[in-house]
C-alpha cells in the first residue's frame, strides 16, 4: 500500500514539475501574443491558478498517504505556498506602486519582476520535491523487522 | 494613504506574519531554541501590525475589513496566543504544535478570503478552520515521538470541513415571494409617433462581418454594422423618434442594439436574455424610441459583448436640440457654425483609433470658430483624454450638460470605459492637439488654426504629468430633485471583488458582486417611483466602470456641478454613493462596463416589482 502511494506521490509531484514548465511555456506564449487582450494570458492564468495549485495540494496529501518524513511533507508544500505568493506579488507589486490598467511605474515593475524569480524558486523546490520523492521510492517502506 | 496601498500592506503584512510563525514551528521543530523565540517574538510584533492596519483599514469601510475582523484576526491572535503561552511556560519542544497551528491559522487567514472575496460566510470559516486543523494534525502526528491519535481527531475535523462545504453549497435565500408578474419586460415597447414637431429617422443596420481598413492602411477583422467599425452614426433632433431595424447576416453568437445611457423603454433596450432574445443570423429585431435625451450616447450589442463590442459592433448616437437646429435655419452665426466631431475611441486588434484613424487625423478649423469634440470610450478600460494647445470646457459628460463649467488648462480626463465627454472651446489661431493615453504618436487629433507650423509642437507636449480633472468637483452646484440627504426608499450596496462562484452554472475565479457571480446575484428590487441609493464599493485590485441600463444616476457629495452619470469608475478601494428615481419600469441590466468582468459574473438585474421576463438566458 505505503509503496503504492509513493509511486503516486512521484507521478503527482512529475505533474507539478511538468505543470510549473509548461507555466513558463504559456508566459511567453502570453508575452509574444497579438494583440494582448485579456484572453493573451488565459493559458497562463488557468495553469497557474487552477491546476498547479490543485497538484500542489494533491502532491501535500500523497506525501503524507506515502508515509513520507515530516520534513518532506513540509518540503512539498513549498511549492503551494509559492505559487500563492506568485499571485500576491503581482497584487501587492500593482497596488503599492500605484500601476493603472494604462500604465505601470518603476516600484511596480520592480516588485512584479519578481514574479519571474519566484518562479524559479518554484521550480527549484518542486525540482527538489522530486529528487527526494524518487528517493523515497527506494527506501524501505517499515523500519526492518527485529530479528 | 489611499485605501488600496492600505489594501496592499495588509497583504504584505500578512504574509509576513505567515513566514513568522511558520518559521517559528519549523525553528522550534529543529531544536533551535534561540531563533524561535525570535521568530516568536517577531510573529507577536507582525500580527499586531496587522491589527493596527486593519484598524485604519476599517475606517474606510466596513467592507474592506469584515473577514479580517471575524475571523482571520481573532484566529490568529487566539492560537498565536495560545502558542505563545506555551512556549513560555512549557519550553520550545512543547511549542512546536501550537506554533505550526498558528502559522496555518496565519495562512488560511490570509489565503481564504483571496480565494472567495467578500462577505466571509460561516461556511467558508468552517471550511478554512478544518482546513487549519486538519494541517495541524498531520504536522503534529511528524513532529511528535510519542504515538498520536491522528485518526479520530480527523474525524472532527472533517465533520467541521464537511459542514462548511454543505453550508456553502446551501442555495442562498430567496427575497420575499415575487408579487405576481403584471408586465412582461418585452412588452415595455417604445412609442410609434415623435414629439410634436419631430421627425421619424429611419436607419437600417445589418449586423455582418467585414475586413475594415484604418486611416494607416492596417486592415482589421471586425464584426460591424453595415460594413464599418464604428458603424453608421446614428443622429436625431430631440423629440423626433428613432426606428432602427436590425438585421444579423452573419454573427454566429448574435446581435442585439444596446442604446448606452439612453433611458428607452424596457423592450428597447437590447439586453439579451431580459428585454429580446438575441438576434441570430437571418433574424432581424426592429427598436424604436424617442429621442428625448439631448446629448452624446453610443450604441453596442449586448450579446457576448466582450467579443462583439472589442470586434467593432458599435457606434455612436447623437442627438442635438431641437433649438440649435431652428436656429440654424435663421441664424448662419449660430451654433450652426460649430464645429462638431464625434471621437469614439477604440482599440482594434491592439491598435488605439479615433473613429477609423489609427494615426494623426488632421483637420483645418478657421480661428473663433466654436469647436466640440464628443469624446466616447468605446473600450473596456478608462482612457485618459488630454487637450493641447487651448483652454477648454468639459461642457457635458455622459450625454448631461454641466452647470457652469470652469475654463480647464493643463488636466487630462479620465474617460471611464462606455463614458463620454464632450469638450468644447473657441478655435485659437494656433493648432490644437487631443491625445489619447498621453501618446502623440498613437491616434490624435489635430486641428489647425491659421498658423498650422505649430502643429507639431501641439502635439509633442507631453501630458504625462499633467493631473486628472476631478470632476466631482467641477463646475458649480445646481438644485436636484434629490440629494444626499433624501430620504431612500430603497438603499443597496454591491461590494465588488474576486472570488470562487459559479457563473452561469460554470464555476469560475470570477468577478463577484456581494461574493455571487451572474445570474446567482440576488436582484435589487424596486417598486415604481422609488428614490433609491447605491453604493458602490470597489474591493478588489481592478477598476470596474458601474453601468445600470435605463436610468441615469446623480453622484452623491460633488461639490461642483451636478454629475448625472450612466457610467462611473469604481476604482480600487474607491466608494461610490449615487441614487436614481425609479421611473422607467422593467428589468434592467446593472453590471461592470469592463465586458470581460461582465461576461465573468460581474452583473445583475435591477427588477420592478410586477415586471417579469419569458426570455432565458444572457
């Protein structure tokens, strides 16, 4: 069962990972887009608002059904918490340097750039989920038996 | 500070407190004694900044704080306390439970009303504190040595979650039973005759798409009437009637004409779904109403509007009075002589265009000669409209003449999207410039006096940082029917945000309206001849321009002239109070101006009682 769930922990968590790729994939697909419209980043917002998240939670609960260390489970649920952030700095990065639909400002872009960076915070831990997920895999499910 | 950088702080504030305490469990989880205590003392200070923000924050507005004063701060405050006191008396290893409760406290807090926007319901608290718990427990059951009885403390947690969701799935409470249904809003038909003295204007407008051609060559794939993007402009003297027969060749998702800003009865007023059904290819719809609003209006579908409007099923309507034009006749000195231009400015494909011109639209008017240039956003954003090279007055806005506009110089405007202004001045023997976005290089106008050399100098000033005209206090005050201090007969208010709902039976990140998304927003409803106020508050991140179909609202607390408006820019953290009189019976569209905010849940009905519909549907 524990062995079973840990090869779903690596299949959700390669999801993630694949999902936080094709993240950027629709970043550029947003960016280069004409005319930009609303829609130019539809792709991108979807990913990132509704199926990253939801793999990041699923990835948080396998982990834990896969008998996963403590510190592991706390590692997978980075990737969540920054993918909120990813939002947040897009909210706070407009609304504290006073951007408008028509316009941004230097302390807006200063703040919004960083939702490149974070992104690739994110792939990086998600990156680092995975390593420690494959892991798992080989490592004896129940301490050995006393003899 | 303005409410919204407020907003922002709180934002910033939070998460910090939810790096805090977070940092604080996995310190303590680690053993390391010091930098919890740190982190704790830290996650302490943090959380009290929060109160003391959300503090001033409330002094703005109820609405901008009610989730955070129910229940992200009490229970943060409540377990951070808790963990607090343990880490005192109990020592740091006893800590780290409380602790992570605390940062997950900290983290729904902030995280849930993100995700469902306002009000803050019992079910959503319930469902975020499972959520809360439920974290606890796992981080308990991986911290602890000592065997902990994970499963049948879920179970609790569970039940709360589960009665959360059920809570929120609930369907919301139904108004008082609906008096029983005497008119049917597409019955509400305008009149068959003008005005005494009037005339009947006919216009035919066929619904097809086309290739345009702007004034640079560009050529653009636009849905138009009769072939052009904007289409037909459709004029009328006041008290003549106006009868236009629609016909759709070709738009798959269909056609309706919206008459934006003009209060015509019910059945004419082209929202799909409410007062017609859309008009399909090979269909035709006939509206009729009389021209008895003097000013600068717009016509645009109302079926899939984000689309249609964006592709260029629009155009523009004006209606001048009928004293102008008797005069005319008489008088060749008279305001015959005006030079009178409509300017919908547009974005096709990307491309900002007055009308047709996507470039600098010259023109040649002879010194002294009056000048009025009807400004119409025709986009879902505000744009900002500036005049170089003349003293002006914002003689109208949205169609109603100011009282007593004051000479303006070095302002811009703020058009909001579906708002007009018309700007009128005395031609100077210099050239005068109109730029859209404070971008001369993009659509402009230019009008050239006698010294046409000083056009370009006109046209290159820059703009930027001239300030915006505050038009509520702009002009002086004149008597109104009714006031800020009237007594309502009715009084609504619509807290605009983002959120989880359902959209017409699609659940969405949509744009909510009293945290519900069309057609789940409950009605305002209204009883014929009612004085009635709303309030508008704006709590998210985005500006919304507020359109109600069929009524003209006064906006409450100008100090200068009047405003009666059919569309005004909510921005964010703004609060609008206007009022109307309920004297145009039927169901009207009420909804955000920015079409795709519309088309995502931002809209209601404003309904009569006694007025029903047969129709279904947007």
């Amino acid at each position: 069962m524990t062995l079973v769930m840990r090869r779903v922990y690596v299949g959700i968590v390669g999801l993630l990972l694949a999902s936080g790729v094709l993240q950027f994939y629709f970043a550029a697909v947003g960016a280069f887009a004409r005319p930009q419209t609303d829609d130019s980043f539809s792709l991108h917002l979807a990913n990132g608002r509704m199926v990253f998240p939801l793999l990041a939670v699923l990835a948080i609960g396998a982990a834990a059904l896969a008998k996963a260390p403590g510190r592991l489970i706390g590692l997978t649920s980075v990737p969540l918490g920054l993918a909120i952030l990813q939002s947040l700095i897009v909210a706070v990065g407009n609304a504290l340097g006073g951007a408008t639909e028509q316009r941004t400002t230097p302390l807006a872009l200063a703040i919004l750039g960083l939702h490149a960076i974070n992104g690739m915070i994110i792939m990086g831990a998600t990156s680092a989920v995975m390593a420690r997920a494959r892991a798992l895999l080989s490592a004896p499910t129940a301490p050995a038996p006393a003899r | 500070m303005s409410t919204l950088s407020l907003i922002a702080v709180d934002l910033l504030v939070a998460l910090v407190g939810v790096g805090t305490w977070l940092g604080a469990a996995i310190a303590a989880a680690s053993g390391r004694t010091r930098a919890t205590r740190f982190l704790a003392v830290s996650a302490v200070a943090v959380t009290l900044v929060r109160v003391a923000v959300v503090g001033v924050l409330a002094g703005r507005g109820w609405w901008f704080v009610q989730e955070k004063v129910v229940f992200a701060l009490p229970l943060v405050v409540l377990v951070g306390a808790v963990a607090v006191v343990v880490l005192v008396a109990r020592g740091v290893t006893a800590a780290i439970v409380p602790l992570y409760g605390a940062g997950f406290a900290a983290s729904v807090g902030l995280v849930s009303p993100l995700l469902t926007g306002y009000p803050m319901g019992v079910g959503q608290a319930l469902i975020s504190l499972g959520v809360a718990a439920a974290a606890t427990l796992v981080a308990w059951r991986y911290t602890s040595g000592a065997a902990v009885p994970t499963k049948r403390l879920l179970v609790p947690v569970a039940v709360l979650g589960l009665v959360g969701v059920g809570l929120e799935l609930l369907p919301a409470p139904q108004g008082a039973a609906d008096s029983p249904i005497r008119t049917v809003a597409s019955e509400l038909r305008g009149p068959s005759t003008p005005a005494p003295g009037g005339s009947v204007r006919r216009f035919e407008l066929a619904a097809r798409k086309a290739s345009i051609t702007l004034a640079s060559g560009t050529s653009v794939e636009a849905w138009t009437y009769n072939g052009s993007a904007p289409g037909p402009e459709i004029t009328a003297v006041e008290g003549d009637l106006i009868e236009v027969t629609l016909t759709n060749v070709d738009i798959e998702s269909g056609v309706t004409l919206h008459w934006h800003g003009y209060d015509v009865p019910n059945a004419e007023d082209g929202a799909p779904g409410v007062t017609q059904a859309a008009v399909p290819p090979g269909g035709g719809h006939v509206y009729r109403f009389l021209a008895d609003q003097v000013g600068t209006y717009w016509y645009h579908t109302h079926q899939v509007s984000s689309e249609g409007v964006r592709r260029g099923l629009f155009g523009a309507l004006v209606v001048r009075p009928r004293n102008d034009v008797a005069d005319t006749a008489a008088d060749p000195n008279s305001d015959a002589d005006t030079v009178d231009l409509t300017l919908p400015v547009h974005t096709f494909d990307g491309i900002v265009a007055l009308g047709a011109h996507d470039g600098a639209q010259e023109l040649a008017v002879a010194p002294g000669r009056p000048v009025r240039l009807r400004v119409i956003n025709t986009d879902s954003t505000p744009h900002r409209v500036s005049l170089v090279g003349t003293e002006f007055r914002v003689v109208a806005v949205d169609g109603y003449d100011l009282h007593e506009p004051g000479p303006v110089r070095g302002e811009a405007l703020r058009v909001p999207a579906g708002g007009r202004v018309d700007l009128s001045f005395p031609m100077p023997d210099g050239a005068v410039a109109l730029l859209v976005d404070d971008d001369a290089s993009r659509a402009t106008l230019r009008i050239n006096g006698d010294r046409a050399s000083t056009v370009d100098t006109a046209a290159t000033v820059d703009t930027t940082s001239w300030p915006e005209l505050d038009l509520l206090a702009y002009g002086t005050p004149a008597p109104t029917p009714f006031g800020p201090d009237s007594a309502f007969d009715r009084d609504f208010t619509l807290v605009l945000d983002r959120g989880l709902a359902m959209v017409d039976g699609v659940p969405m990140f949509a744009q909510t309206v009293n945290g519900a998304g069309y057609p789940n927003i409950p009605d305002q409803r209204v009883r014929e001849g009612d004085l009635v106020r709303v309030t508008v508050v704006n709590r998210s991140i985005e500006t919304h321009p507020w359109h109600l179909h069929g009524h003209r609202v006064l906006v409450l607390g100008t100090t200068g002239s009047p405003l009666w408006l059919d569309t005004f820019d909510v921005r964010p953290g703004e609060v609008w109070r206007v009022a109307f009189r309920a004297d145009n019976p039927g169901i009207w569209m009420n909804h955000c101006h920015n079409l795709d905010h519309a088309r995502q849940g931002m809209a209601l009905h404003l309904s009569y009682e006694g007025v029903g519909t047969t129709h279904s549907g947007h």
